[in-house]
C-alpha cells in the first residue's frame, strides 16, 4: 500500500516521515522547483516563509507543550528545528536554511519515502492521500478541492512575513542586545525610541502606501500575524502593547525604560541576519525602506527581504474532517497543515503528524489513537473538527482549547505547569498502550 502526501511543507514532511517510521510507502508530491508559490524561494522543503521562530519552548506555554509532546511521538519537524536552533531566549528560533535543508535530506534519504516534483492538479479519491498544501494552495488544485468538498463554502484571510536585515547594517551604538524580563542570553537586538521618534515613527507608518493585493474577496486579518501597519491603524498607544512594548528593556546607554521599543531576532546560525520582530507588512518595498528606517539604528539597515503578503486559504474543517484530520465524505482523503485551520509551523506539523500516525495505523489494521482534549495534540484536533463551531477561524494552539482541570488554580503559571504535566503524563500513557517507539 501507498500513500500519496501532497506538499513538501512542515506538515507534508511530517506526515510522510510518520507514514514511513511505520513501513508504509510514501509518494512525496512537491511542486518546487518547477513552480513556485509567491511566498516561496527555496527549492528544499519546510521552508519558513515568514518567522524564523516555533515561538516559546517551555511547557508553561501551550506551543511549547506542543512541541514537547512532538518530541515524544517522534517528530522530524522537532528533531530537525532542535538540531538548527539559534539564540532567541525562551523561544525555540532555527537557522531558515539550515532547518529547511536538513528536513530535506531525511525525507530523501528514507527509503520508504519517494520524492516526486510535481504539481498536483487533482484528487485521485481511490488512492489514500494527505493534502498538506498549505495556505497557498494552487489554482487548479484549489478549485477541485472546492469541486470535492462540492463547492463548500470555502473562507481565507490574510498573512504576512517581516522583513529581514544584514547584522552588520544595524547600528549598535543606538541599538543593544537584551531579552525582554532577563530571559535567555541577550539573544535579541533591541531598538530604543524616545516619545517624539515613536510619534513621528507611527505617523508616517500609518500613512505609508500599501501593496496592492490582488485575488481575495474579502480584506479578513488574521490576528496571530497581522501587518504592523493595520495594528497601527487602530489606535497609536496600540503597538505599545503589542511588538513594541519596552517592558523589562531598560536602555543601558541612558539608563532609563525607553518610550517603546523595536526587537530584532536572529535569523540564522552565523548570525548575520535578523528578523524584526511582530513587523509583518504589506507595504509596498520602498516604503518599508523609507519607514523602517526611522527606528533608531535601522537608519542605515540594509534589508535582504522585505516583508511580503500572499493569501492564506483554509476549509472549514468542523463541517469536513474528524479529529484524525479524516474527511468525513471519503476515508482515504486526509487533510493537513494551515489549509485545515489550524494556525503556525508547529500547529501545521501537529496536524501532519496526527493525520501520518493514524492513517499509517489504520493501513497497518491498528487502533488509531484519539489523543484527547487533555493535550496539546488533541485539543488542536479536536479544535478543528468541532461541529459545534458556526464561525470556525484559524486558531494557535493555546490553554484555551486544553480541557481544564478539575480543581481551581488561581495562579496561572502554577495552573498551566499541572496542565502540562497531566499532558506529558497522557503521552507516555498513549506510547505505552499503542506500543510507540
């Protein structure tokens, strides 16, 4: 038996890895690099197209127990992200080519999985398949998905990637390095503004000219990765409480808490490039020149990537799919990644892993496995796949989803530590009953 898996993304990957580890046989369909989508650039798989970062990595936070519960379940999106970090204090930061390499050479080197580029127009609904082609699903492919689901009502939003910079071109007498609250080693590069410099700052961002965006219906804004310009548009103390809040970055060269502040991360292992941290954009290149270059040490930052914007598309999956990622109309048919809802590298993954493992054990004449709602893994299916939703929208994982305890914690850190241990302790529950490795 073998399993078609469309898309060489996170989840695609994961899932094929998941499939293979049980001895099933995997054709692995990648479109690069005979096409491109228009977030694309690399010709390897997994390729981050907008952070460098899988965000926090501690158990306290729901994507870090995430994470963790990937760990053991075997997760070659983990092993691979754990093996490229870079600095980024609590949070788990890769090197973007590094990551997308590695991913790419354990898929081509399993056995069990066949690498075939080739863009996939249809769904053959006699062969078992994993569609994981992501938010940027082609056209053709998107209007048969749209035939399948017999014309379903189909819902997208939009998503932006930050701009990246040269290190080098970052000026380190106005900027310095510090992690917000003291956490990690001063991984990330900070950029200090005085009141005047965040009025004038936000003025000419908020009246900067935008790309044009052509083919979407509506003007919907995901609020996980909105554009820096359209949280400015809300208000101008707005972005004081979001990426440029200066809590805990006291300023060494005067000593003082500046009025707001800019964050840079790592972007890659040497170092030599950096992300701005929460800048997602559409606005058009020479205005994200002209604007980022009033934050204090970007004056003369030389930008290796501009910050783009490109359509996300996702079903709606509580009408569509079980909690297995399963299509209720056709059993053969799996969904995976961002195009069934679920929002983030690490939450595409997930799905990829739930959908391989389960589907790889029904192949095998085995007892999927229901997580349940008292883990990460589970919630975030269980999120996905329940009907009682009217209004379904993309959604990171978080504590919110995770079934509550049965006492009353008050403290938070306290309560989502004993949330996570029950999570961790399901784990090896599930591993021990349905003889994981």
């Amino acid at each position: 038996m073998t399993v078609n898996v469309i898309g060489a993304g996170l989840a695609g990957c994961e899932a094929a890895w998941q499939l293979a580890q049980q001895g099933i046989k995997v054709n692995l369909y990648e479109m690069k690099p005979i096409k491109f989508s228009p977030a694309h650039k690399l010709k390897t798989m997994s390729e981050l197209v907008c952070s460098n970062s899988l965000r926090a990595d501690n158990i306290e936070n729901a994507v870090g127990l995430l994470k963790e519960e990937m760990r053991l379940l075997n997760s070659l999106i983990l092993k691979c992200a754990d093996e490229t970090r870079v600095p980024a204090g609590g949070a788990l930061a890769v090197d973007r080519e590094g990551f997308s390499s590695l991913v790419t050479k354990y898929i081509t080197e399993n056995e069990n999985i066949t690498v075939i580029n080739e863009e996939i127009e249809d769904i053959n609904t006699d062969e078992y398949t994993i569609i994981a082609t992501g938010p940027l699903t082609s056209g053709k492919l998107y209007d048969n998905i749209k035939v399948f689901f017999d014309n379903d009502k189909y819902m997208h939003f939009y998503d932006a990637a930050a701009p990246i910079v040269l290190s080098e071109s970052i000026d380190m007498t106005k900027a310095y390095k510090a992690a917000r609250y003291g956490k990690g080693d001063a991984d990330y590069i900070n950029c200090p503004m005085e009141k005047d410099e965040y009025e004038k700052f936000y003025k000419e961002l908020i009246n900067a000219e935008c790309a044009d965006v052509h083919g979407f219906e509506k003007n919907m804004v995901f609020e996980g990765c909105m554009p820096i310009e359209t949280m400015a548009k809300r208000g101008e103390q707005t972005m004081l409480f979001g990426p440029l809040k200066p809590v805990g970055l006291e300023n060494p060269y005067t000593g003082k808490l500046p009025y707001a502040v800019v964050q840079l991360r790592q972007d890659n292992k040497e170092a030599s490039m950096y992300n701005i941290v929460g800048f997602q954009t559409h606005l058009k290149f020479g205005e994200q020149k002209r604007v980022f270059s009033l934050i204090p040490g970007l004056e003369n930052a030389e930008f290796v990537r501009y910050g783009v914007m490109h359509r996300n598309t996702f079903i709606n999956s509580p009408k569509l799919l079980n909690s297995l990622f399963q299509c209720k109309k056709n059993e053969k048919i799996y969904f995976a990644g961002q195009i069934t809802g679920v929002e983030g590298y690490v939450e595409s993954a997930a799905s990829g892993l739930i959908a391989g493992l389960n589907l790889g054990r029904k192949l095998n004449n085995l007892e999927t496995i229901d997580f349940t709602k008292t883990t990460a893994l589970g919630a975030l299916s269980h999120y996905i796949s329940d009907e009682s939703v009217t209004d379904f929208q993309p959604m990171n994982v978080n504590f919110g989803i995770i079934e509550p305890l049965n006492e009353k914690i008050r403290k938070k850190k306290e309560k989502n530590e004993k949330i996570a241990k029950r999570a961790i302790d399901k784990i090896f529950k599930i591993k021990e009953r349905y003889d994981l490795v």
